[in-house]
C-alpha cells in the first residue's frame, strides 16, 4: 500500500462516489507510465482527515470501501489495516 496523494502524479477514472454527511469516499482507477493501473480508494471526514489506499483490484478496492461503509454504520471502527484487508477479502472474492 502507499498513501500520500497518489492521485496527483497520474491519470484518474472515478469508478464509485459516495458522499455522506460525516464523510466522502471514492474509487479511482489511475494509469501510471511506471506503475500500470491501479485502484485508489480516497476518504475524507471533511474535517482534518483525508487518506488514500492502492490496491491491485477494482472489486478489492470496493469490498475495502463497502467494510469501511459498515463500519461507520455499526460505529464499530476499522477491522483490518489496507495490506491485511486486501489479502483475507482476496480469498472471497
């Protein structure tokens, strides 16, 4: 995983947009000359946070932001970290 503006160094598709009064998540799909594509989950609470997290998959990057949807419905906070999230939903997907 890398975090920190991904976004501003390649080609982006906004593949999912969610907007929600306590936050903004979307999906990207960037095409990078040196990196290939990847998918890009971005999040933001509106306030002071704002993050990215790479993943390899489209379906992946959608099953981290429905988890991180549930989590803000329950109030349960984040199960798994990006790197850990990616390899156990690969295993259902």
């Amino acid at each position: 995983m890398e975090i920190n503006n991904i976004s501003r160094r390649n080609e982006k598709r906004i593949w999912l947009t969610i907007e929600h009064a306590d936050y903004k998540a979307e999906v990207w799909e960037l095409v990078d000359s040196e990196c290939g594509k990847m998918f890009v989950l971005w999040c933001t609470d509106y306030v002071a946070n704002s993050w990215e997290e790479m993943f390899d998959s489209l379906p992946v990057a959608i099953a981290r932001l429905a988890s991180l949807v549930k989590c803000n419905e329950s109030g349960d906070g984040f199960k798994y970290e990006p790197q850990e999230f990616s390899e156990k939903v690969s295993e259902v997907l």
